[in-house]
C-alpha cells in the first residue's frame, strides 16, 4: 500500500498546556470515585474526601462572561436588515 499525503494546513491550534490546569474541584471527584472502587460508596474511609469535594463544588462558580454589546445588538438586527427568504444571498 502506498501512503496517502495529508493536506497542508494554513494554521494549527494547539492548547496552552502551561496555563491548562484541572480545577481543585475535579481532581478531588476523581479521588472520591477512586475511593468508592476500592472501598464502596459508604465507606467511612471517603467521608473526609467527600466533604471536601462539596466545599470545593460549592466554590466554583464559573465567572460569567460578559458580551460584547455591539455584536449582541449586531446579532439580533441582523435578520431585519437582511431580506430574508429564497432570493437571500
């Protein structure tokens, strides 16, 4: 079999792994769903993790991102601008 050549792509996105750090609050769920494998779900031993794990949830609220209000308004005049229907470029 011969090897197929890939496209040239004009840009690539890559993640900032530096800056790309898990939240407090996931690292500690998958402590607790660990401890419940080993221990089962009512185990005394994963109350403490438990009880962390529900401070942490109750702290992390994401911050609301706030628009821009000119592409909002943009956005919502936009159909009365443009004819709509078939004849629609």
């Amino acid at each position: 079999m011969t090897a197929q050549k890939l496209p040239k792509l004009k840009y690539l996105r890559v993640k900032n792994l530096q800056t790309a750090e898990a939240p407090q609050a996931v690292q500690l769920l998958s402590r607790l769903l660990a401890c419940w494998s080993s221990n089962g779900v009512n185990s005394e031993a994963c109350k403490e993790i438990e009880q962390e794990f529900k401070m942490a949830a109750c702290k992390s609220v994401k911050p609301v991102k706030q628009q821009d209000s000119i592409n909002f308004h943009a956005k919502r005049l936009y159909p009365k601008m443009v004819p709509q229907g078939k004849n629609r470029r």
